[in-house]
C-alpha cells in the first residue's frame, strides 16, 4: 500500500505527502480558523481536521481531486481526533466531553462527558 503522510506548514493548511517520493500531492485548506489535528482513515481514503469546534471530513482517495465531503459540528473546540481502525466511527474531544460520529452517517453517535 500506499504510504501519506500530513505537515501543517501554517495555521490554515494541512499538506500530504507521498512518503516515498516526498512529493507534496495535496493541500487542505480552512478558511475558518486554524487546523487543531488531523486523522487519516486505516484504508487512507479519508482525512478529518479539527478546526475549531468543526470537523472538516475530505475524500483524498484521489489525492489530485481531494474533496471536502463534509463539515461536522462538535459544538465545542477539538483538541483531538481519530477514525477508528474499522473505519465505522470518528473520534473527536473537547474540553468537556467526547463524541463518537458514526463515520457512514456523518452524524454523532454517542456523547460522553469528561
């Protein structure tokens, strides 16, 4: 498989990189504010950013067409993130609480306080 690789070389982007060639194949920009974390998918298809209380979730499955296929509001600001090793679920955690997104829906799943 494929090795990616992702740097934030300022505040409002996240780059990935092919490993092996060190090529930079795609940008993911945020206009919003700046990017907290950033997860990738175990199959590598996906990539999710914290970006203030919002996850932006991107198909980078076609790193040259990369897509931001939705924005998800946690309601509070992430300080972390991460997809599941099954792909079925993202993680992402506040302050105060956890929420568990069902990743085929898009939607939260479960809440759990901190």
């Amino acid at each position: 498989t494929e090795e990616w690789e992702s740097h934030a070389f300022d505040e409002y982007a996240v780059s990935i990189f092919h490993v092996s060639s060190r090529r930079r194949e795609v940008t993911l920009e945020s206009s919003r504010t700046c990017i907290y974390d950033v997860s990738y998918s175990a199959d590598g298809n996906y990539v999710v950013s914290a970006v203030g209380s919002l996850l932006q979730v991107w198909d980078v499955s076609a790193p040259d067409n990369a897509t931001k296929i939705t924005e998800l509001n946690h309601r509070e600001k992430i300080h972390a993130l991460v997809f599941s090793r099954d792909n079925r679920h993202i993680l992402s955690m506040s302050n105060n609480q956890v929420l568990v997104w069902d990743f085929n829906l898009l939607r939260d799943k479960w809440s759990l306080a901190c």
